[in-house]
C-alpha cells in the first residue's frame, strides 16, 4: 500500500509539474502537497460514496468544493484570463 501511495503521488506531482510548465498553475502549495491532499480527499469521499451512498455522503457538492479547492490551491489560470 505504501508503494502504491508513493507512485501514486509521484505520478501526481508530474501531472501539475506538466501543468505548471505549460503555465496553467501557479500553485500556492507545494505540489507534493497538493498531490497528496487530492488523493486523500479523492479517497475520502469514494470512502464515503461506499459506505453511506452518493446521495447521503452528498458527492456532487463534495465534488463541485474539491475541484473549487484546488483550482485555489494550484493557482489554476483560466484561458483568456490575466492574458
């Protein structure tokens, strides 16, 4: 599980590096930080989906802040914004 978790971040990381390259994020964390807290908070609420239901773990508005949270986080620049 631990090697898991590892790539899985790894991998993670060199998704937003790619990002921050191509000038979409200008992250406010670091982005092992962030990685992390995406697949923490991504297996929260599937933890959640599984044990009480989409409808009674609320996913979709769970769904609808997690995305909101990290195009915070990750500095997220929208096309045409700021250009």
């Amino acid at each position: 599980m631990q090697t898991r978790y590892r790539q899985a971040a790894e991998r993670t990381v060199q998704m937003l590096q790619a990002g921050v390259k191509r000038g979409q994020f200008e992250p406010l964390v670091p982005l092992d930080t962030a990685a992390r807290m995406f697949i923490s908070l991504k297996g929260g609420i599937m933890a959640d989906a599984a044990q009480f239901g989409a409808d009674g773990a609320r996913t979709d508005a769970q769904i609808v802040a997690f995305k909101e949270t990290f195009k915070h986080l990750l500095g997220l620049r929208e096309a045409g914004v700021g250009e």
